[in-house]
C-alpha cells in the first residue's frame, strides 16, 4: 500500500479504538446521547462531524503559521461555524425532516470537544495532509460509537433499523412480538445512552487492559 | 459420611478450581466453614452478612404470604366469585385456599425468576473476577416479586433483574459498593422500560391483561380491572375503598406492598433486630406527614380550584398517604438498605426526612409517575454520600471549635 505511510494510517486508525475520542477521551458526550435514539441520526450526526472536522483540521492547518495566538480560539470558532452552517443548510435542503429530527444538535456541532479538542492539539501544529487524516480518524472513531449506540438504541426501542421493521410489527403482533416481545420505552431515553456508552467503555477496557486508568 | 464432612471434602476438591467461589457460596449458606483461625485477637459474631440478610427476608415473608392472598383475593373479587371482606383482618373471605392458590401460581414463578437470574449473574461474576459470591442478591430477589405488579411478564422481570444486577451493582464493584438501591433499579427500569406493565388499571388484578385480550378477541365475559388508589386519586376518580382497607392491605397494589399493617410489623422486627434504622423510617413518616400537611393546607386555603389536576392528591388526608401505594413497604425494607442509607445518625434524619417529603411532592405534582416513593428513594441514595460529607465535615469543625477554645 502506498497510499498512506505507516505513520500515515496510525492517524486514522488509533482514534477508532485505543485512542477513542469518545470512549477514552470522553469527548463528545453531549452529542452521543442526545441523537443516538435513531440509526438514521446517528450515521447524518458521523457524516456531518466528519465533514466539519476533516475540512475544518485542513483549513486551521493551512492558517497555522498566519493565525495570532492570542486570538486563534476566535479564528477556530469562525472556522467550525462556517462549516456547520453549510452542513445545516445542506440538510434543510435535501433531508428536511431529518433536520429537524436533529433540531439544534447540527448547530452544536461547534460545541462539540471534539473539533476544537483536535484543532488545538493537532492542526495547530501538523501539516494539511496529516491534520486531515487526523480529522477524518477522529470523526470515524466518534461515529463508529454513535453508530453503535444507535444500532442498539433503534433495534431495542423502537424494535426497527433505518426505519425497517425488522423485530416485526408491533401492532399487528407479527414476528417477534406474537410471542409476546414488547419495545423497550427506556433505550429511547436518553440515560440509557449513557449506559450504552458506559458498557462500550466496559468492554473495552476489559478487552485491553492498558487502558484503564488508576 | 454426614452431609456436612462430606462438603468439605468437596470443598478441597474444588479448591484450586475457579468455581471455588460458586461451591463456597452454597457451602457456607448449609454450614460454616472447617477453618479456624489462628492467632491475634478475634471479634466473635453471630450476624454475619447471611444473617443481617435472612433476618431481612424473614421480615418480609408475611407480606409475600399476604400478597399470595390478596393476588387472589382481588382476582376473585373483580370476577364477582367471592364478596368484599367484611370483619376485619380475619375476614373468611380472604384466607381461603381458593385465593392462595391463585396468588401463589402467579408469584411462586416471579420469585424463581428473581432469584435464578440475579444469583446466576452473582455467581458468573464471582467465578470471572475470581472473588467469594456476595451475599447481597438475597434481600433483593426477595424484594423485587414484592414490588412488582403482579401481571408482569416473566422475561421482562428477568430482563430487568439482569440490568439492575450489572448495572446497578457489580458495575461498581458488587455488593457494599453499589450506588442505587438495586431493587428500585430493577422497578425503575421496568417502569420506563415498558409503562404499559407497570401502570394503569390492567395489571393490579391478576389475568386482567389476558382478559381484556381475550375480549377483544370475541370472548362473553366481563372486563375486569383494578385501579390502585393512587391511580384513581391521580386521574381524580373514586375508589370504594375503606381506611382499613388500606391498613390492612385488601386493596389492588404491588404483590407484596398493600398491606400497612404487615408492613409495620416487619418494621419493628427489623427495629428489634437493629437491622434496620428507625431513625430513616421514623424521619421519612414525618417528611411525608409535612408535605401531607402542606398540601392539606393549600387545598383549605383555596389555592388551588376543585378541577385541578391535582385536586384529587392534595386533598388527600394527610396521613393516607402513609397507607396508600408503595410508601410504607419502601420505607421500612428499601429506604432503610445499610449500603445506599447515610451512615451517620444526624444524615440519616435527613435522608430519612426527603425521602418521605420528595415521595408525596412527587406523588402529587407528576401524576405520570403515581409511585413517587420509589423514585424520591433512588433520589435520595445519590444523595446520601453528600449528606454525609457534610454531617462528618460539620462535626469536624465543631470540634475544631472547641478545641481552640480550650487552647486559648
């Protein structure tokens, strides 16, 4: 493989699980329970942060030696808010319920700890080429969470996946539900995402133990 | 060979194995150990952890036999086999095999459940983390078929019984180190979970769900259901109970929660034994008492207008709340749990005094949530570390006082 240098590849693939920015930075957060009722959420809310963050670490990267220190969380800020709002505009246009299933969680994205966590500890210092791989791995490992937490919460609250009634169909009793099966209310609260995430965090720390902390 | 030599044979057997864990719990539950220990000085009790937690259960086992009865009881009744009790506590109407029999069906599986799959867990974990199997589960598998409606689907009851063992308790390190009282953990899920179950006025009476079912689907027969009294309160109805009726327990509920009475007993039992505080049940009766009153006085004060919503909970006499619901049975057994509770005396007065004063306010202003006992309860465990921080930190400075004082 030529395409990407060792070093190259570490950068996307370190953050997918032992660098985690959700599971071991603990980034995010707010994000991973708030949208992670639905698949369909979880997967537009991945897209749109690694839309943000991978063009948002190449344009801070390229400004990196022009941008006055003193004001430069300004600059980022301006930087983020750009991108989002393109990426609000794009889906009010082309998927407006979806918009609004995501209400104001699009226009959050600038507050999420990820993109100025990488910004300030990446792009700031690293060249266009790496600081957009580092952007892209980042918003992977994020998403493959929120993908996760959406999968689990989608299946067992509302018994569908994408909007597919794959358990059956709860009002005509067919599939699993004509043998009693029910929805389960509280993986569409947002506490269970929490829990969600907790387990994630579990299993994956008893899978490696050099990841936990004292 | 007697039975006990013979286990521990058995015992050195499995020693170096890891389900060492998993014969020790079974083991020491029949006899105690062989070993003595050698040296040094030794404190000599009889209560260890087994025993606090029998003497919890034997606290409770008349209001499962109780709950057995009334299970069939409010069965009988709403199908109109057998007429309301009429002298008292004794009534021949409600001690008849016939009720039993149907309360003990139904509840004997729930009480399986409860205990097969949360000591499955306990055992899974104490062979995986490779530490003695606690004894922690044994007040909560008894607990949860008590405070369940009686209607609930088996595999939910294990669903759930699973998610509060893990998640309310080993995830933090078993039993002593838990958070939330695993208990309510169990019945909060299960009320968010699925609210269909665990409210409204189809699964207080035993096969009312089935029934309705069973209609819908082109059945004779009458609809049965049953309300409990905070329901009924809650959407402004009429209920056609009496005061002793819901002392002594005659009324739809829980399983094992309706009867007062039985409740109280068992509290004294646990006050006698000190193994439970009467500090946390004395102060939760009066925090409830205070809010009742509150309420009372809003209502007579003409605050608030006879079509309110909350009409119905407010100008409830003050001291039927004590008997009405879940109130008393989580006072006495849940609220008074020596793990989640405040550890100091003055913090347990407090503890005590929000559970009861959050339970009605609760009760009253979020009619969605009937049974605020339980989550006034898991409110205040959050809390009780902090009451105690500040109780010891207080004291500390007391003392700081007056110490200087003496100094100078």
């Amino acid at each position: 493989m030529g395409l990407l240098s060792k070093k190259d590849a570490k950068l996307i693939t370190d953050p997918l699980a032992d660098n985690n920015p959700i599971t071991i930075q603990v980034l995010g957060i707010c994000s991973a329970l708030a949208i992670t009722a639905q698949l369909k959420a979880s997967i537009v809310m991945a897209v749109s942060v690694m839309f943000v963050l991978g063009i948002g670490n190449v344009v801070i990267s390229l400004m990196r030696n022009i941008i006055p220190s003193k004001i430069r969380i300004i600059v980022q800020l301006v930087v983020v808010a750009a991108l989002v709002i393109i990426v609000d505009q794009v889906l009010k246009a082309f998927s407006y319920e979806l918009s609004k299933t995501l209400s104001v969680f699009v226009g959050l994205i600038i507050t999420n700890c990820i993109i100025m966590g990488r910004f300030e500890a990446f792009a700031l210092g690293n060249g266009p080429w790496k600081s957009f791989l580092d952007g892209i791995g980042n918003a992977l490992g994020y998403g493959i969470i929120l993908i996760i937490v959406g999968f689990f919460r989608e299946l067992l609250g509302s018994g569908t996946l994408l909007g597919f009634k794959v358990l059956g169909d709860p009002i005509e009793k067919t599939g699993l539900y004509a043998i009693g099966y029910e929805n389960n209310g509280f993986m569409l609260l947002s506490p269970m995402a929490l829990i969600v995430v907790g387990i994630i965090i579990w299993v994956q720390r008893s899978r490696n133990k050099a990841l936990i902390e004292d | 060979m007697s039975l006990k030599n013979k286990l521990h044979v058995l015992k050195e057997k499995y020693k170096s194995t890891k389900y060492a864990p998993a014969f020790n719990a079974l083991h020491t539950f029949l006899y105690l150990p062989n070993e003595t220990t050698h040296g040094g000085t030794h404190v000599k009790a009889a209560d260890d952890l087994k025993r606090t937690m029998n003497t919890v259960i034997m606290a409770m086992i008349p209001c499962l036999i109780f709950g057995m009865f009334n299970a069939g009881y409010q069965h009988n009744l709403a199908v109109g086999e057998i007429q309301a009790v009429s002298s008292g506590f004794f009534s021949s109407e409600f001690w008849t095999l016939a009720n039993f029999a149907i309360g003990f069906w139904k509840i004997l599986p729930l009480v399986i459940v409860s205990y097969g799959v949360g000591l499955g867990i306990e055992f899974l974990f104490a062979i995986i983390k490779k530490h003695e199997v606690e004894e922690g589960y044994l007040v909560t598998g008894m607990l949860v078929p008590l405070i369940v409606p009686i209607d609930i689907p088996l595999w939910m009851l294990a669903v759930a019984v699973a998610f509060g063992v893990v998640i309310g308790k080993e995830v933090f390190g078993g039993t002593g180190m838990n958070i939330l009282n695993p208990a309510l953990t169990i019945r909060a899920f299960l009320f968010f979970a699925y609210p269909t179950w665990m409210s409204g006025d189809k699964v207080w009476v035993e096969s009312a769900v089935e029934r309705t079912n069973e209609i819908a689907a082109g059945a004779n027969l009458d609809a049965i259901s049953g309300e409990t009294i905070l329901g009924s309160l809650a959407q402004g109805k009429e209920f056609a109970f009496s005061v002793s009726d819901m002392f002594l327990g005659f009324i739809p509920g829980s399983v094992g929660e309706t009867s007062t009475l039985l409740i109280l007993l068992g509290g004294l039992f646990l006050i006698f034994t000190k193994i439970g505080s009467w500090r946390i049940m004395l102060s939760s009766a009066l925090g409830a008492i205070v809010m009742g009153l509150i309420f009372n006085q809003v209502v007579d004060a003409g605050i608030i207008a006879e079509g309110s919503k909350f009409y119905g909970l407010m100008n409830t006499p003050f001291w039927h709340h004590l008997l009405i619901g879940g109130f008393a049975f989580g006072t006495v057994f849940m609220a008074t749990d020596p793990v989640t509770a405040s550890q100091t005396n003055k913090g347990k007065w407090i503890y005590g005094f929000l559970i009861g004063f959050i339970s009605i306010l609760i009760r009253v202003f979020n009619p969605a949530y009937p049974e605020g006992v339980m989550l006034a309860i898991l409110l205040m465990n959050v809390f009780a570390p902090t009451i105690d921080h500040y109780v010891v930190q207080g004291n500390v400075k007391k003392r700081m006082k007056r110490l200087k004082a003496k100094v100078a």
